[in-house]
C-alpha cells in the first residue's frame, strides 16, 4: 500500500467531517478526543485511510462508530478505510482544548 498526505484543503474537510462523529459514551467527537492518529490516501485504492484509536480496546460501539464515520464520509470521498491502532494507547492527554471544553460541559473533570 502506498500512502500520501492528503492536501491540506481535503484534511480539512475530511477531519470537519469527522468532527460529526460523537463517540457515543463519552458525547464528544472522535476528532477533539483525540482518536484520529492520522489520515492519508491510499493511492492503490483511491481510498482514504482514516488511522484511528478507541478510548479502550475493548470498546462494545465500534460498529456505531464505524456507521458514523461512514454517514459523515458522505460527499466528502467515495472510499475509505479504517486502519485500528492500538499503540501508542490513547490516552487523555490527546484530548483537545476544544475536547476537554466539551466534556467539563458535559460534566467530566478533566
């Protein structure tokens, strides 16, 4: 597989779009939680390739993350794929300023 960054006018849509994906326990998106470790083209497979974490590897809604991404993908690229990274483990520290904004909202002490 031969990947490429993607141009900085198509990250930002791609992560604008992925800023519609709320992870469902926590009610904050997966981009300012910080679950989004990189995104890059697969030139072999037209596809966009989102690498991504969880907040545990264990997580029983990935399959409604996964549909989310999917639903907000929409009109922004035809393919994609989600590549699982596990390590490094995500922690809270990638949260961002907008993201821990969002959960003192919410009620989290972070």
């Amino acid at each position: 597989m031969a990947t490429v960054a993607l141009e900085p006018a198509k990250f930002d849509q791609v992560e604008e779009g992925l800023k519609d994906v709320i992870d469902p326990e926590l009610g904050v998106n997966i981009v300012d939680l910080g679950l989004i470790y990189d995104l890059s083209w697969d030139d072999e497979e037209d596809a966009l390739i989102v690498s991504m974490t969880l907040t545990s590897a264990g997580c029983p809604l990935t399959d409604v993350i996964e549909e989310e991404i999917t639903k907000s993908m929409d009109g922004i690229v035809e393919r994609f794929r989600i590549n699982w990274v596990w390590m490094p483990p995500w922690g809270q520290e990638r949260i961002t300023a907008d993201g821990r904004d969002m959960m003192r909202a919410l009620g989290f002490s972070i």
